[in-house]
C-alpha cells in the first residue's frame, strides 16, 4: 500500500506548492494512475514515494512506513522504477540490465541468471534471442519491456512508472498497455503511474487520480471518473468522448440480451467491450450485433454509456 497523508512540496522561490495537502491511498495490488495538466504535481507526487523528492509538509508511506525513516538505498531496492525513455544502460547487456538489482542485493549467480531468464519470458522477449542484445539493437517497444523486466527483477512490492510508454511509437503503444496491464495483474503490485494521456489512464488504472494545480481533483475508477466528473474542469480533462471511452471498459457480455441474434454480425473475442460492439454496429450499419451471451443492441449500449457509475 502506498499512502500519502497531506503530502505536500512547495520548492525554493516558488510562490506556491508544486504538490498541496495531497491525501490519497493506493490500496496493496491495484494500479493508480496519476493524469493531469503538466505542472500539476503527478510527478512530485510519484518521486516522494522513493525519496527523489522529499516533502515540505505531512508525509508518504509505503507498507505503513513512513518513507522519511527508510535508508534512501534500501527502499529504492525494494521500489521498482519504469521511466520515459526506459534509462538502460547502453554498454551493458539486456541480461546485464535486468540483473542491476538482483546483483546489488548479493543474490547467487545462478539465481540472478534464472531470474533474468524468467523476466525476460514474463516480458515476451525470448531470452536465447534477447539476453546477450545491447539496448541499441532493440526496438522502443523492446527497450520498454527490458525496462519492465529490470523493474521487476527483485520481485519489488511496489512499482512506479514515470510516462513509461511516452517514448513507444503510437502503433506498438495499445499493445503494450494491454501486455504490461496484463503482467501487473498477475503479479499483485502495488503501482503508483504518471501519465498525461487521459486513454492509458484509463486503461492503466484501477483508480485515476486528477490532479491540477498541485492539489488532487478527483479519484475515482476509470468509469466513474467518466460517467460522472467532478466539476467542469474534470469533464474538460477528460473530454467531450468520455462517454465513448467509457464504453471501452464495459464488456459486452455483461450487457448482452438473451436471445438469439437472428443474422445480426458478431462480435469474435470473448473480451470485447461495448466500445467494440459500436464499431461493428457502424462498420454493418446494423442496430445490433451478436455475442455467445445473446446480443446487444443500440438502445442497450446508449443506456449501459449514460448509467451513472456503481456507488
């Protein structure tokens, strides 16, 4: 768990706090994502979670440890770091860079050689291809799965990703979310994330926390923060299309009608959202597409868009 309690940061010859009284919990195995105007306060907020930055006022915990006690070294060793542009180290292999924690903390040759294999596989990089590559012979994409895999080498509780996708190329940038998205899922950590972009946001997240001004706006999860923003400048952040991104994170399933779908097109994956259920309806012109649970209609989708969010 990561947890800040009136956290703020306010730097020399600054007329106000780059980050003011930010109260706000990351529970033990979710994702936060922290999204806002540049200049906000996000990655003040992220840095104070590894001591990089250090507040002026309240403080940051992490496990229930308040981080300001913690030797700096020690809880960066146990804090997984993913940045903008990855910050492999260029003369070192990309087994040479996922073995960097592993080696500062002693473990065994042969432990951090069938670690690094094991991350390199989680990753999707193949470790007989991979594993002896510099970092200048690998794609961006390459680059930020080897970040990951270094990030996640120790098998550290928390993670926290500054724009870790920034430097990815739109086309491979989907894909990636989903595969980090899917990995973080399976491996229980607790993870604070930076970014600017309202839809990996709202991929990314468990929770979205907005933030503006240095003080946090508005954190909810992705649906609600879509369905229902807080004040106008939530509805702005997150643009006129809220209700359509909102629809990329209902399955269709759980809005299918019973019944069969006569010769309405079908929708393939098991996992598709309702977001997908309106391309299909555009692409056929149909008001209705098939599912294995039934189908889905236009009225049923405009309805699932505007409900207000669970309480």
């Amino acid at each position: 768990m990561i947890r800040f309690e009136g956290a703020g940061k306010t730097y020399p010859g600054q007329a106000r706090p780059a980050l003011d009284a930010l109260d706000l919990t990351v529970e033990a195995g979710t994702t936060c994502v922290l999204i806002g105007p540049s200049g906000c306060g996000k990655s003040t907020a992220l840095q104070m979670v590894n001591r990089l930055v250090v507040p002026s006022t309240g403080r940051v915990l992490v496990e229930g440890r308040d981080v300001a006690g913690l030797d700096p070294i020690a809880l960066r060793r146990r804090i997984g770091y993913v940045l903008q542009g990855v910050g492999l180290f260029p003369h070192r292999t990309v087994a040479q860079n996922v073995a960097t924690v592993p080696g500062l903390l002693g473990w065994a040759r042969a432990r951090i050689a069938e670690r690094v294999d094991a991350m390199l596989d989680l990753v999707g990089l193949d470790p007989t291809e991979f594993r002896e590559r510099r970092p200048d012979a690998l794609s961006g994409g390459q680059r930020q799965r080897v970040g990951v895999a270094r990030a996640l080498a120790a098998d550290p509780p928390v993670l926290l990703m500054d724009e870790p996708f920034g430097a990815v190329d739109p086309v491979a940038r989907a894909r990636l979310q989903d595969e980090v998205r899917g990995i973080l899922g399976k491996l229980d950590k607790t993870v604070l994330m930076v970014t600017h972009d309202i839809d990996e946001a709202v991929r990314m997240g468990d929770t979205v926390a907005l933030m503006r001004d240095g003080r946090l706006v508005q954190a909810a999860p992705p649906a609600a923060l879509l369905a229902a923003p807080a004040d106008a400048f939530a509805a702005e952040f997150v643009g006129g299309d809220r209700l359509l991104r909102r629809l990329s994170l209902l399955p269709a399933r759980d809005h299918a009608e019973p019944g069969p779908a006569g010769d309405a097109p079908r929708l393939s994956a098991a996992d598709a959202s309702l977001k997908d259920a309106l391309a299909l309806m555009l692409a056929s012109g149909r008001d209705r597409v098939g599912l294995e649970e039934g189908s889905v209609s236009l009225s049923r989708l405009r309805a699932a868009a505007e409900a207000a969010p669970p309480a």
